[in-house]
C-alpha cells in the first residue's frame, strides 16, 4: 500500500498524473486502501490502474489473517474475498494481480490460472518484511507458479 487511503479527493489531487499517463501510452498500478462506503473502520486493500488503459481498482482477495483480515471481530479490517476474480485488465491484457500475502498462498495461483491471464503481476510493500526471508519466498513463489503454468510474470516491491 503506497497510498493510505484512496478516495476521489486522491485522485482529483494526482489528476495530471493519470493525463500524461494517457498521452503517453502508459499505464501504472499502485497499491492503495480504498474506503468500504458506510463502514468507517473497513478498506480493501486494492492495486490502483491508472493511464492509457485504466480499469477499476483490483481488490485483495486474501488479506493477511488478524492482522488485516479480523475474521471473528466488528471493528473492521479488509474484508476477505475467497471467490473474486483473479484478474482484470492491464494495458489491454488480461492480468493476473497477486498482492503481498496471496504470493505464499496456493489458492490465488490456481484460481487466477484458471481465468487464462497473460501474464502474472506481483506487488507488494514489504518495508515490515525488511530483513526476512518473506519478499525472497513471495517471489520465489511467483517465478515457481508462472513456471508450471508457463504464464510471463512482473514482479514491483516496495522497498
């Protein structure tokens, strides 16, 4: 998540980004929080497709359990998304987008998989993973499951 909170204010603040995106024949994703409307304390944790080929917001299917998934409590949280979609579109090709902890996760290679996607796109902001194995074994993930799928893969991490 690059942007706490993403909202119309946002993005009528950054407009002359997505503008010269869409001049230039670019597209750019960014993980963001996206208020739940009517729910104060819930986000979805969401890629933000901005430029030439800008489609609506990707949402996390699987959010870190208790830590941003609060399963058995009412104080909010990103909610938990098992059967959405694994892809959207991309710069004109179907996508297959995969963030932070749904990289160490099987579900999410196999049900993307199985909508065809063109190619396998990983984002994450690792900065509290900093010093671990965790960013080595999320891309070791994506390099395992686009291999045995023979899907392309791109890879954006921060830090």
């Amino acid at each position: 998540m690059v942007i706490h909170r993403w909202n119309d204010a946002t993005a009528a603040f950054g407009e002359p980004t997505p503008r010269r995106l869409r001049q230039a024949d670019k597209t750019i994703l960014f993980g963001a929080g996206l208020s739940t409307p009517g729910q104060s304390r819930s986000y979805l944790n969401a890629a933000i497709i901005l430029g030439s080929h800008p489609s609506k917001a990707f949402t996390q299917r699987i959010p870190v359990p208790i830590a941003m998934w609060k399963p058995f409590s009412t104080t909010g949280g990103v909610p938990l998304r098992f059967l959405g979609s694994g892809t959207t579109v991309v710069a004109g090709k179907r996508s297959a987008i995969l963030i932070c902890y749904e990289q160490l996760l099987t579900w999410p290679y196999i049900a993307s998989a199985l909508e065809q996607p063109g190619i396998f796109i990983r984002i994450a902001n690792d900065y509290w993973a900093t010093g671990t194995s965790i960013p080595a074994a999320q891309n070791a993930c994506l390099q395992a499951w686009a291999r045995l799928f023979g899907i392309p893969y791109i890879s954006a991490t921060y830090p």
